[in-house]
C-alpha cells in the first residue's frame, strides 16, 4: 500500500497570531490553541493543516533552526467563490496588518488571483476562477 497524504506541516513563530491569520481564511482550530504548541485543522478531504511552534519543533529535533523571513517553496492556495470575495478577502486581511506579495489580479491562465505573505513568510494565494 502506498502512503496517503494526510497533513502539511508549517513552523510558526506565534502560535496566536499564525491562528488569528488562517481563522480568518475560514479554517477551524480547537478553542484554546492558541496556547498549545501544536494545533490542527481538518481541511476538505480529511488533510490536515497542522502549526507547530519552532519550540516545540526544536523539543524532538535538536536541529531545528527558524528559517528567514520569507519561505520559499510550498505554498497554500485557497478556493474562492468568486472573484468579489478573492478581493474581500485580500483587503481584509491587509487591513489586519498581513503582507500582501500582489494585489488581486485576473491571471492569464483564468482565474482571479492575489498572494500574501502569512506570520512567518509562507506564501498564501487566495484565488477564484472567472467566467467566461
């Protein structure tokens, strides 16, 4: 049997704050996370996004060092409705102080599309397909 995908793992600085940012994208967390030093959420089909906090990532890895302040590599894309709400979504959370890497635009490729950047660098890209 092969393995199955079943989480996607990302170190955060701020557990509160990491939490604070996707609950604004609609993701659920236990009430109280915010004091843990890992916590989960179930995303459609069952994968899991799970936080954990650099500390905790170092308490098993001795290794573990955080990176710098932009993270290259996997990003997350989340599905909008349409295009309004990739835009609502994009100006909420600049207005909430996160860093946006490109404002909304309608991409070649058809869909809406916007990129910020959450707590600790990840790339996020919110987007929706357009109508034709």
């Amino acid at each position: 049997m092969a393995p199955t995908l079943n989480g996607i793992g990302l170190a955060v600085a701020d557990m509160a704050t990491s939490l604070t940012f996707y609950r604004r994208l609609g993701l659920e967390f236990p009430a109280g996370a915010e004091n843990e030093p890992h916590a989960e959420a179930e995303l459609p089909g069952g994968i899991r996004l799970m936080l954990d906090t650099h500390a905790s990532l170092a308490s098993f890895d001795p290794t573990h060092t955080p990176g710098g302040p932009v993270k290259d590599g996997a990003s997350l894309a989340f599905l909008c409705a349409d295009a309004p709400e990739v835009d609502s979504q994009h100006a909420d959370l600049v207005a909430a102080g996160h860093h946006s890497v490109k404002e909304p635009w309608d991409a070649p490729w058809g869909q809406r599309y916007a990129i910020l950047r959450d707590p600790d660098g990840y790339q996020v890209e919110l987007f929706a397909w357009l109508k034709n």
